[in-house]
C-alpha cells in the first residue's frame, strides 16, 4: 500500500473499526466464559457436595501401636478404624475430633476442634510460684499435708526403708474461701511438683460425657510429670452420696467416680503422685471415698481464729503502702471472715484510697472496707444460705 494512492485511508477505517470492535467482543467473551466457567466449577462441586454420603463424626479414644486408632463414633459404638494416606497420625490424640468415612471404616479428615474438654478440664502449673509463706493461719494444717503428701513425694525412701505407707489421698475439707486451693497449691510450690487441678462439678455441668475419660488422662499426665499433686475441687460434685440412680446424668457422674475410685485403687503410694480434694461439704460425700487407700487422711481447713487473720491480712498487705493501719484491730473486727473475704477487705480498703486520691491505705479505708464486705457476705448468706 501507498500514501500517495487518493482515498484509500477513508476506505479501510470501516474494516479497522470492525477489527477494533470484534476483538473488544472477543475479549469480553473470553471475560464472560470464564465467569460462567468459574460459576459452573462452583455448581458442580454443590451438585457434588448434595451427592456425597455424609461422615460420621467420632471422637479418637487412643492409637494403637500399628497405627490403627479406637474411636468413639458419634452414631454410638466404638470403633477400630484405618486412617486415610496423607493424614497425618501424630496430631491424633484421644479427644480430636474425626470425620470418618460413610462406612466408618476410615479417618478421612481431621476436624477443627471448637474445644477440647481436656485442655479446658484442667489446669497445671510445673512447680506454682508460691509456697508455704503465702498461707496465713494453717499451722498444724500446714505441716500435716507436708508430712503426708511433701515428703512422701520428695523422700519415698524415707517411707518405704521405715515400712509405713503414706495416704494416697487426702481430703481437705471445710467453708469456702478457706485456702484449700491454697494451701495445696503451696504445697506444690514448696515440693517443686506439677499441680494439676481439676474442678470436679464441671464434670456434671460442663464435661458431660467427658468425666471418666478426663480423669484418666489426668492420672495419666500426673504420672508424665511426676512428682505431682492431683487437686480435685468441690469433690461433693462427683462423689456425693446417692440415694438411687435414676437419669443418665447420675449414671454419668457415678461412673466419673468409678473411675477416680479405680485410679485411687490402681496407683502406689509413692510413685510420685499424689491426690488432694477439697470439699465444702463432706456431709455429702459418699463414704466409699473415705474408705482406707482412698481419702483416708481428713483435713480440716476452719475459718481462720484471729491470730490466723492477722497473718492473712499480713500477707495480703505484703506490697501495699500503710500509714498508721493497725492489722490486729482489723482482725479483732472480722471474726468469721474466710481468707477470701480479708483478702476482699485489703482490696476494698485499697480502692476506697484511691478513691480518696491519696497513695496509702489508712485504719478509715480499713474499717470501710470491712463494713463493705461484711454486708457483701450477709447479702449472699440471704440468698445461698450458708454453703455458698
Ligand atoms: P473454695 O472452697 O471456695 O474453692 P478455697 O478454700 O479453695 O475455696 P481458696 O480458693 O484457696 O479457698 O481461697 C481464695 C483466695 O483467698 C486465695 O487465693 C487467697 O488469696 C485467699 N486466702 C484464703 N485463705 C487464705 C489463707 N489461709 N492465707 C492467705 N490467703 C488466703
């Protein structure tokens, strides 16, 4: 083609202007396909989705040595099932949520867990960051659960060259906000244990289902962390006295129980374990728990007298800054208060200073303190009575 030939530019734009539009249709076209590519992909896999077989959800009891697991299916039995290539086994451990397939014969999937009752059953601490000197009254309590748990944990040899078999459990019982936890805590802490804790009434509340699995992984991880105590609170939950098992939930808790009775049973006295419960209401208790070679050893923890108030009130205003506060006048004025509730009144006291905008706690913001948790507790007394 030449510039000089007249006319011909006019001519071809017609064709370049169809090329131009063409081409703008073909991309949009190419832009639309894969659109409806992408929409078709989605429908197949719905169309999919509406024809698999559903899973069955079960729950990983153990693995076995080949490989092979025990679940406990949700549609009822447990099972003895492969797992499927690519998965991988190590994350399976009792608890883990599984799909398996429709014949329920295979792992297929590991499922998101939304929680794990264990890791929300329990709480530890490898050696608790306090000991002994965190506990105010208590004395004879003190140096009765270090002789008969402590040592027993830190000297078994003393024990077994002597022939004398310390308790295995112990139980610790009295009104609440008495320093049970405390007091096993500390001991922990002293001895340089594992404190594992559980809270036996979520058991009935929480874990349903769960409670004698739970116990067992507990005895079982006590044992991975030995020297360790096992604290088992508000015991009355699980181990109260029953008159007749009727619904499934008694059912529940008896074989909760069972289990605690059977670990009791089944563990040495000085194989590094040790068990402390505490209860607020040993009336309760199911006298099989107090048999011999279970909770054998009662410990009463009382209101503290006031000796025992001044220490706790002493411990409590450890780091806070005093001007003229007499602590044994404190104590004079709160007969029948727990160690919970002094500590109330220290934390009390130190909010009215702040209030006040000063920088220490005086005798005033004291005595308002104590009036404010005394017509706490006489309000809760009201509604509870005076279990609670
Ligand atoms: P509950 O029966 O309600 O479980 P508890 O007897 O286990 O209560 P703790 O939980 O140990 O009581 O006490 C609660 C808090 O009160 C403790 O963390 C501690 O701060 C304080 N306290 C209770 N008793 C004492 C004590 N003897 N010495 C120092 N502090 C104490």
């Amino acid at each position: 083609m030449s510039i000089s030939e007249p006319g011909r530019g006019a001519r071809d734009r017609p064709e370049e202007d169809e090329i131009t539009m063409l081409k703008e249709r073909v991309r949009l076209l190419t832009m639309q396909n894969m659109s409806l590519e992408k929409d078709l992909d989605f429908y197949k896999k719905e169309v999919q989705k509406l024809l698999e077989p559903p899973y069955i959800e079960a729950m990983v009891l153990e693995v076995l040595p080949d490989d092979r697991v025990v679940v406990k299916s949700s549609t009822g039995p447990n099972l003895v099932v492969n797992v499927k290539a690519g998965i991988d086994v190590s994350r399976l451990r009792p608890g883990t949520s599984v799909a398996l397939n429709n014949r329920g014969s295979t792992i297929v999937e590991i499922l998101p867990s939304i929680h794990d009752p264990l890791v929300e059953a329990m709480e530890i601490e490898e050696r608790p960051p306090i000991t002994f000197k965190d506990v105010g009254g208590l004395e004879s309590q003190v140096r009765e659960i270090y002789e008969v748990v402590g040592l027993p944990l830190i000297k078994p040899e003393l024990f077994a060259e002597i022939g004398v078999e310390p308790p295995k459990g112990v139980l610790l019982y009295g009104p609440p906000g008495t320093g049970k936890t405390l007091l096993a805590r500390a001991l922990a802490g002293e001895v340089k244990a594992t404190f594992i804790r559980v809270v036996a009434s979520q058991f009935v509340n929480k874990f349903i289902g769960e409670g004698a699995r739970i116990v067992r992984e507990v005895f079982r991880l006590a044992r991975e962390k030995k020297p360790s105590i096992v604290f088992i609170d508000e015991l009355d939950a699980i181990g109260a006295r029953r008159v007749d098992i009727g619904t499934s939930g008694d059912r529940e808790v008896q074989r909760t129980m069972l289990q605690l009775l059977a670990e009791l049973d089944g563990f040495d006295p000085l194989e590094g374990v040790k068990v402390i419960a505490a209860t607020n209401r040993i009336d309760l208790l199911d006298p099989a728990l107090l048999r011999p070679g279970r909770f054998d050893r009662l410990i009463e923890i009382p209101l503290p007298d006031k000796k025992g108030r001044v220490e706790i009130l002493g411990i409590h205003t450890r780091n806070m800054k005093l001007k003229d506060v007499d602590l044994e006048e404190i104590a004079a004025i709160t007969e029948g208060f727990s160690g919970a509730e002094l500590k109330a009144v220290v934390t009390e006291a130190g909010f009215f200073a702040i209030r006040d905008g000063m920088s220490y706690v005086t005798q005033e913001h004291f005595i308002r303190a104590v009036d404010k948790v005394r017509n706490r507790m006489e309000k809760r007394r009201q509604l509870f009575g005076t279990h609670i």
